[in-house]
C-alpha cells in the first residue's frame, strides 16, 4: 500500500505549451511524488517562444479556486508564479495564511516571459508587507535588479533577506552564469555552484525550479537542501533534449 503523498499547490499561469505556469509545475510535483493542486492566475495565449496574450484573472477568481482545496485538504506548500500585480498577490497571500499560517509560501515573481512579454513592474516598498509572509522568494538576476531599484543586485537580495530568504538565480548573471545565491539571512549566504553538464536554455525553467524547491520544502527538507536538489532537478531538465520545451524526470 502507497504512502499518503504530501498536498502542494501551484498558483500560476495557464501556459497551453505546458512547458511552463500550472501545468509545467504538476510534471514537476508528480515526479517528486507530492500530490499537486493547480490554481489558475492567467490564461494566457503562446508557444514556447512567442508570447501573444494573457487573460488575468482577479483575486476573488483565484480565492475562489483555492478555497475549497484547503478546506478539505492539509497542504503543506503552495508555490505562487505568474500573477496580475502586487494587490491581488496581497490578498492572495492574506487569504493563505488567515486559513493555514503554517504553510510554506514560494514566491517566483515573474516580471516578464522568457520570450521577452513583460507583464508589469513591481515596486519594492509595497513587496515588502509581502515578502514577511513568505518562506522563499526567487528573483532572477535581472528581476532582482529591476525590483531592487537597479541597486547592486547582491546588495538589494542581502536587503531582502532581512523579511525572508531570497534565492537569487544566476541564469542571467552577466559574469557568473548559473552561480545561485541563497541568502538565508543577510549574513548567511549559500553558494549553489552549477553542475557541469551540457546546458539547453529552457521555457518554464524558472517555473519549474520553484515547484520543485515548493516539493522539497513539502518532504521536510531544509530550505538549503530544497534548493540544491531543486538544482540537480533543473540540471537535468535543461539536459534533457535540445528544445525549448523540457522533459522532466527525477
């Protein structure tokens, strides 16, 4: 007989590719053997490399989905991506943790696609009410710049730190590509070196890193060691063939 698997929650974009957004995240929850919810912030119209329109979907739609699934079930982590603006993201989050403050939040905030759509810019004053109710937030290199008011962008993430832990991604790090920080606290800092390993650049794979460090965090594992085996997981996603479209496996 098969272990009850640990609930998680993906509130995310509807990406039709299904390479990125709800879908992408539920490949990636089922490999890691947690049951999955997916509840949709957007419908939106691509391909993997053409982005052509998006149907935001309001707080109360999103509310609305994710009600009744944590009323019945016992979710231990929910990853947030792609979502309109920082109000409804707000509220969102306020609606999480008035039912469960237990629950572990992630937080990818995706600025633009990775073909280039921006979908809005988020000012730092008003992220921050949010960021102390977060367990994890993701920025890239170039989210983390832009939402850190161009400051150094080490510096803003150190800043950050003091609300909640920040793993800045280094895929777009103009000098050292593929170097992770973890900033724990502002002085506790992990490095996550890349894996040297043939690298293919992927659609979703912002995406699909945060749902598995949410998959980790559900199994019990540190935020460290979440993020490492998260790592390992996107190595072999972007190894996995030479398209833009990912295949996952653990």
């Amino acid at each position: 007989m098969s272990v009850q698997r640990k609930y998680v929650a993906s509130i995310a974009g509807f990406d039709p590719t299904a390479g990125a957004g709800i879908l992408a995240d539920l490949k990636c929850f089922e490999q890691h053997q947690v049951y999955g919810f997916g509840i949709c912030t957007a419908l939106t119209v691509q391909t993997d490399n053409n982005f052509i329109s998006v149907e935001w979907q309001s707080a109360n739609q999103i509310i609305s989905q994710l009600a009744p699934l944590l009323e019945k079930f016992e979710t231990t982590a929910i990853k947030i991506g792609l979502i309109k603006e920082l109000s409804i993201l707000e509220e969102v989050v306020a609606f999480i943790k008035l039912n469960n403050s237990d629950i572990a939040l992630i937080l990818d905030p995706i600025l633009s696609s990775s073909s280039g759509f921006g979908f809005h810019n988020w000012n730092t004053t008003e992220l921050t009410r949010i960021l102390t109710q977060l367990t994890l937030i993701t920025p890239n290199y170039e989210e983390m710049k832009s939402m850190g008011n161009r400051k150094s962008v080490e510096k803003a993430a150190s800043g950050w730190a003091a609300y909640c832990p920040v793993l800045l991604k280094g895929g777009h790090h103009p000098l050292l590509p593929g170097r992770d920080l973890l900033f724990e606290t502002p002085d506790k800092v992990h490095v996550l070196d890349p894996i040297p390993e043939n690298i293919f650049p992927k659609h979703g794979s912002g995406c699909i890193l945060s749902a598995a460090i949410t998959a980790n965090i559900a199994h019990g594992y540190s935020l460290n060691e979440a993020c490492h085996r998260a790592k390992n997981y996107i190595t072999n996603f972007l190894n996995s063939n030479t398209s833009l479209l990912g295949y996952h496996h653990h």
